[in-house]
C-alpha cells in the first residue's frame, strides 16, 4: 500500500501475515479506517461513468535504456524484487521479446552511409538477439528463468583519406545463446556477456596510380593475345576449308 500526506510525505505499509481473503480484507479495513473519507476518492475518479471493467488478463513492461559497463565479463540481470513485498514464483512467466539490444555507440546515419562500401567485409554476428522471441508457453513451469551469453567482439573499420588514416567505424559484434533454467527462486532474464580480448580490424588501403597502369598494361596485353589466338585460329580454319574445296590431301 502506498499512502501521501498533505505535505507531500510518501510513506509505504508492508503487511504480515495470513493471506487469505478475509484476513487481507480485514486489514485492508483497518489501514483505511483512520483515513478521512474525503481523502479515499481517486483524483480523475469521475462519478458519472460507473461501467465496471475487468482487468487485463495480461502483464508485463517495457524496458528502454543504456547502461555504462566496464570491458570486464559482467551480468545484466532483470527481476522483480522488493523488500516489503512477497511473490508466488509459481505464477510468473519470465517470458521476454528483444527489440534491440546492441554494444557500444550507436552508428550516426552519416557514418553508415559512408560504410556501405565496406558492409560486405562486416561480421554477420551484429545484434544476434534483435526480433527474437523467447516465450514459455508452460503454465506449469513458469518459475523459469532465461539466460542469455553472449560473446562480444569489438570490429573496427579504418580508412585512409589523404594519406592519415582515421577511424570510420567503430562498433561491437556479437555471438549469442540462449538457454533456460528452472529457478527454486525467484525467475529472471539474464544476460552473461564477456568480451573478447581478441579485435577485428578491417582496414581500406587505396591503391597508387603505378599498379593503375599495371593492371591497365596487363588488360591491354590480355586482349591483344586473345585477339592473336582468335586470329591464329580463324586463319588455319579457312585455309583448311580451302584446301578441301581444291580437293588436295592434307
């Protein structure tokens, strides 16, 4: 229960005891009772709508962040836990859905657009948990807790402009797998990462104008020795046709 004076003082009321209907009525009663009545109504409580709703059959939350760790392996861990309250483990369902998660900075749409020459060269491991789903379907069950490990990598992508090099991308990919575990406590999501002391480094070299004109002298003399083998070829070819025509032995 949570209670605000008139002064704007939060107080919380933890509760002891049986928990069966007519006991957590009765001291429900209790807390009330030295409330003024005038004080019980809700603030947008509006009289003339008096339509009852059921409430949802169903919960759950967003989560939407960041947080700042250390490149040291480390767990991310989401549960419910309160001092002055109890659960029944037996009834929650750690079930979750994965919008995004990601290492590091977020790439600006500038940068992107100017990486997308060297896309091909990338991991294929970036965000392995974007989308997934990982629901539990069993009601019986549902003091599951869902673990994921994830093995991070960080990739850099250096280019060269005007002979300095400098740092075009820098990000982190990473590897995941997911398992679950049946929990005698309370049921969680937890997400095991460890980042790797290896790094990937991709860089882009431009190449001088001396190996241009080599690969432009090798073309040149490609096309001119398949144009001497073609014409070698068509030469003996008519010459052949010639002499079978002039009937001579060959």
């Amino acid at each position: 229960m949570h209670f605000r004076e008139d002064h704007g003082h939060h107080e919380h009321e933890s509760y002891y005891g049986d928990r069966d209907t007519e006991t957590l009525v009765k001291a429900m009663e209790d807390l009330v009772a030295s409330i003024p009545r005038e004080n019980q109504r809700l603030a947008l409580e509006d009289k003339s709508n008096i339509t009852k709703r059921p409430a949802p059959l169903t919960g759950g939350c967003r989560i939407e962040g960041y947080v700042r760790v250390k490149k040291v392996p480390g767990n991310l861990i989401i549960s419910a836990r309160s001092g002055a309250h109890s659960f029944d483990t037996s009834k929650m369902n750690m079930s979750h859905v994965i919008n995004h998660l990601s290492f590091g900075k977020t790439i600006s749409p500038r940068l992107l657009s100017d990486a997308k020459r060297l896309i091909p060269y990338l991991g294929r491991s970036h965000d392995r948990l974007n989308g997934r789903l990982f629901i539990n379907h069993r009601d019986l069950d549902a003091n599951v807790t869902i673990e994921h490990y994830l093995q991070i990598v960080k990739t850099e992508v250096a280019t060269r402009k005007s002979s300095r090099e400098h740092t075009l991308i820098e990000e982190y990919e990473y590897t995941a797998h997911s398992s679950l575990a049946q929990s005698i406590y309370i049921p969680v999501v937890k997400f095991h990462f460890e980042l790797s002391p290896m790094q990937v480094l991709i860089t882009e070299n431009p190449k001088s104008f001396s190996h241009f004109l080599t690969n432009v002298c090798a073309i040149i003399g490609g096309v001119f020795t398949v144009a001497g083998i073609l014409d070698s070829i068509l030469h003996n070819t008519i010459r052949l046709m010639k002499k079978v025509e002039l009937g001579k032995n060959f």
